[in-house]
C-alpha cells in the first residue's frame, strides 16, 4: 500500500468529499507530465513585476498551451509550470496540518479546504526571504481547483494593495489517463 500523499495527509478524511479527479490527481506519486491550456494575466505594475520576478511568475499576458511536471513523493512534491516563454517551479511540503510551498524567495504556508465542488488553498503565512509578513500585509490569494471529466481546471491570483496583482493565471490540465476511469 502506498503512503498518503501531502494532500491526503493534510486533509485527512475532507479529502474524501474532492471531486474524483482532484482526488486521482493529488494522490499520484512518482513522475508525470501534463499538458493544458493557460491564460495568465501581467503583473499590474512596476512593485509587483518586482515580485513576480522574485517568485519566478509569469511576466507578461499570454495564453497558449501550458506543460506541467509533477514530482510527488510522500514527502515533497516539486511542480514544474512550464508557461510560453516562462518556467515557474515550486516545491511543496507539509507542516503542522499545512502545504508549505516554496515559490522563488517566498515561502507560503496554505491550509485546505475542500467539498464536492473545489479545492481551495488559503493563505494563512508568508516568510519573504525567511521574514515573516504581518497578516495584515499578507496578499489576497486566490488559489482554487475544480474538476470536469478528463481535465483539472485551475484559478490562481495574488495581489496587494496600493501594488496590484502580483501574479494571475487560470487555465487546464488534461488528466492522466489512470486519473479519468
């Protein structure tokens, strides 16, 4: 029997009510690469095409065609986002019943919530450069998935205030075959 993943092991029995597709997804183990489709939206000025540039996001408004590499072991699980003529990579862990995912210099920490519908990821910490940010300085996020047959649909957005969105991108991945019986 394989271990729980990050997801199944920060979730515990709630994990059970994800639509079927997000639970295949974020139960796969060892390496997969997934294609879709992603529209991503520029940083919405100069402060937080700074940051984009320090969490290694997306630079300039596109869409196109996106690849995903997935590392997922029990412990750690390195995504690999390649975006048209950007790659964004972070590597995800778990911590006191939290996904701890490092992004470029910033390391997030996100408690899940899930039902029938979606899964959402909100953030409830962030160390920039190991410093920790005031809440009241935390960005809004947006980190959602939702699930129709053969394709993980995903919603992510981040921004602050007087600086704007920082990051922004939504699209699809098509689901592994074994993922969609």
């Amino acid at each position: 029997m394989k271990p729980p993943s990050l997801y199944q092991q920060v979730m515990g029995p709630q994990f059970a009510q994800l639509p079927s597709p997000l639970q295949h997804f974020h139960a796969l183990a060892g390496a997969h690469v997934l294609s879709g489709w992603v529209e991503v939206e520029a940083p919405a000025s100069r402060a937080a095409r700074l940051l984009a540039r320090c969490l290694g996001a997306p630079l300039n408004a596109h869409q196109g065609p996106i690849r995903f590499e997935l590392e997922a072991g029990a412990a750690e699980e390195v995504w690999t986002r390649h975006f048209p003529g950007k790659t964004m990579r972070s590597r995800l862990t778990q911590a006191a019943g939290h996904i701890v995912e490092r992004l470029g210099f910033a390391q997030l920490r996100f408690g899940l919530e899930g039902d029938v519908d979606m899964l959402e990821m909100k953030l409830v910490q962030l160390r920039f450069l190991g410093v920790p940010c005031p809440r009241w300085l935390l960005p809004a996020v947006v980190a959602e998935e939702t699930a129709t047959p053969g394709q993980l649909h995903f919603r992510v957005k981040a921004s602050l205030p007087l600086i704007g969105v920082v990051a922004s991108y939504r699209g699809y991945l098509k689901l592994p075959a074994e993922v969609c019986q």
